[in-house]
C-alpha cells in the first residue's frame, strides 16, 4: 500500500472546509453539490456538499456534507497524517492549519528523526504534520 486517502464528513460546511484546506495546502479543488449532480433530495439539501475532491500531486483529500436525513458525528477519532518533504513544510504549514483550532503539540524536532507537530484544527479534524529525518530506532 502507499496511499491512505482520507475522507471526512461535515454538516453543511464542507465546501468551507475544503476551500480552507486548499488554502493551507494548495491543490485542486473540485466540489459537486447534491443539485448539481441532480440526484433526487429533499430541498433543503440542494446546496449541500455530494462531493469534494482535493487534490495536489500524490496528496488526495475527500470530503461531503452529511447526506440528507443522516445525523452528523465528528469524527474525533480520526486523524490525517501529513508526511511532509522538509522541516521548512511543517513549519509553516502548521499555523495555517491552527488558524481558530487548539494546538495539542507545536512543532519541534521528535525522538524517531522527525520534525513532528500535532493540532485541532477549526473543523474539529485532528492533524499530524511529519518530516522524517532519519529513523532514531
């Protein structure tokens, strides 16, 4: 395997969220709502999210809104981990992402050869940001 694709629910807000993380992340972003894929459903549904797409080289980031009817639960037990090419990435890119979330472990340099962080981001989905270095162990 050398892909893990993440795929996050939201509750009205997806295109929100997934327009955040092409800021934080760049990328292409495609977004499909349930009017424009012309499924049937309920009115109130028309401008939820069916299908968001992220996408920058081999990273790949999906998303929706709830589907009508269907209770939204965050998903606190999930975490997207971000193997990043250089400490210079983590750096950076954690304060985009922090932007109205809770830090939970700022970036520094870790005892595996890594330059490691970890945070909450706005959208309550949590977030490891890597570089390895050189394997410690």
């Amino acid at each position: 395997m050398n892909r893990i694709t993440a795929y996050l629910n939201f509750d009205g807000n997806c295109r929100e969220a997934m327009e955040f993380y092409q800021r934080c992340f760049g990328g292409e972003l495609q977004v499909m709502t349930w009017a424009e894929a012309e499924i049937e459903s309920p009115p109130e549904a028309k401008n939820r999210v069916l299908h968001a797409h992220l996408a920058r080289g081999e990273m790949i980031l999906m998303a929706s809104d709830t589907n009508p009817g269907e209770p939204f639960q965050p998903g606190n037990n999930v975490w997207l981990s971000v193997e990043c090419e250089s400490d210079a990435e983590v750096d950076p890119l954690y304060p985009k992402l922090l932007e109205g979330g809770r830090d939970v472990m700022a970036p520094h340099d870790a005892f595996w050869g890594a330059r490691f962080a970890m945070l909450t981001d706005r959208f309550g989905v949590h977030w490891m940001l890597n570089h390895t270095r050189a394997a410690a162990w």
